[in-house]
C-alpha cells in the first residue's frame, strides 16, 4: 500500500448512480483515469451483500495499490482487510472506532462544524469529509456547507479535508481557495458515459 495517501479525486460508490453500468467495470475505468481511494458506500445492501462486494472491491484495490474505505462498517472493514472506515456524526463514536482499528487504520469522519472537525481531529480521525458542498441528489437531507466554512474548517485542522456533495466538472473550480486536499465524489464519476474521462478531467480541473 502507498504510504502517502492521494486523497485529490476520492470515489465513492453508489449503484443507484450508475445508470446500468457495471460497478466493479466502472472502479476499474474510474482508477484507471486517476482516483487514488475508494469508499464503498452502499446503503441499500444487505450486510451479505456488502461483505461480498467489499471482497470484490478489496481486491480490485490492492491491483491496483489504492487504499479501500468501508462506509460505517468497522465488522466488514475489518473482515476484508481493508485500509479503513469512514464514519458520520451518528454513528459509533470516532474515540471508539480508533480502540477498535487500532492506529494504522485509516478512520474519516464527516464534519459540518470547526467544533466537530477539532473534535474528530482531537480523537484521531485521519482527514475529515466536509460537505454538502453544492446541491447534490445522491443523498438525502445533506446541509449546504459555504466555501468559507470549508476553508475555515481546512485551516482549523492538521489532517487532510475533502470536501463532498454535488461537486463536478462545473463547480469544482469554485474550491479554489479552500484549501482542500481533494474532493470526494460520486455522481460526477460513476454516472458519467466516459468514467476514466470523467475522473482524469476532475484531476486536472482539481485546484487548491
Ligand atoms: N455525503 C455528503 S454529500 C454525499 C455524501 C455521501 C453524496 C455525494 O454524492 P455526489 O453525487 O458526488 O453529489
Ligand atoms: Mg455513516
């Protein structure tokens, strides 16, 4: 595994995105065309199904020496061996998922607040998910986060930011300035007709 982590262009996946594509095919196209990390994010699995496709995943991440993320499941991010978890404010609080990881893990929480983010950062998360940045349909009942609140929470904390929700080839130059150590993104990526284009373009539109 990398031992620095490429957070600029950071997939996460959801099916429902896809437009009948392939999803296994489609991480392929996206890695291919620069993502460096994956989150697996599928809230409409059954635990079964999740554990399969996270072994799937896992070994189209380590082909391809890119770390795999598991969406709030410390069982089945534990159980494929993958390189961490990413945890929202309601789920198991962050100081507990660290006991449980351990250090080398990596553990990304999502932060609306300064308060949450020195929190997280105090209770050892490795980078932070900040968002919803621009309007996004992917999920429900997101809270808009200004591009000020952004760049203060980037400036706020030592450990890497990456801001999320609705971000595309349209609006990821309005991060400029934010400071942000990459974007996260599901749509712009997996419902594009060309995934490796779509993620190579993020890459090179991608701005500090
Ligand atoms: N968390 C905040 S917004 C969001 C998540 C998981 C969805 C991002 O999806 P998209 O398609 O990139 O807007
Ligand atoms: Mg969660």
């Amino acid at each position: 595994m990398n031992n620095k982590i490429d957070f600029s262009v950071y997939l996460v996946t959801d099916r429902n995105a896809l437009k009948g594509k392939d999803l296994l095919a489609s991480l392929e196209e996206a890695i291919a065309g620069g993502v460096g990390m994956v989150q697996l994010r599928e809230k409409d699995m059954s635990s079964l199904e999740f554990y399969n496709m996270a072994i799937k995943v896992k070994e189209l991440t380590d082909r391809h020496d890119i770390p795999l993320i598991i969406n709030d499941r410390i069982d089945i991010a534990l159980t494929v061996g993958a390189a961490g978890v990413h945890l929202g404010q309601k789920d198991i609080p962050m100081a507990e998922a660290r006991k449980i990881l351990g250090d080398e893990k990596i553990i990304g929480i999502s932060a609306r607040t300064i308060k949450e983010a020195k929190l997280a950062e105090k209770q050892g998360a490795s980078y932070l998910g900040v968002g919803a940045m621009f309007p996004t349909s992917t999920k429900e009942d997101t809270v808009s986060v200004s591009l000020d609140l952004l760049k203060e929470i980037k400036r706020s904390v030592n450990i890497p930011v990456v801001g999320i929700g609705g971000i595309n080839l349209e609006n990821i130059e309005k991060l400029e300035g934010t400071g942000i150590d990459g974007v996260a993104v599901v749509s712009a990526i997996l419902s594009a007709n060309d995934v490796k284009k779509a993620a190579q373009e993020l890459k090179k539109n991608l701005v500090k």
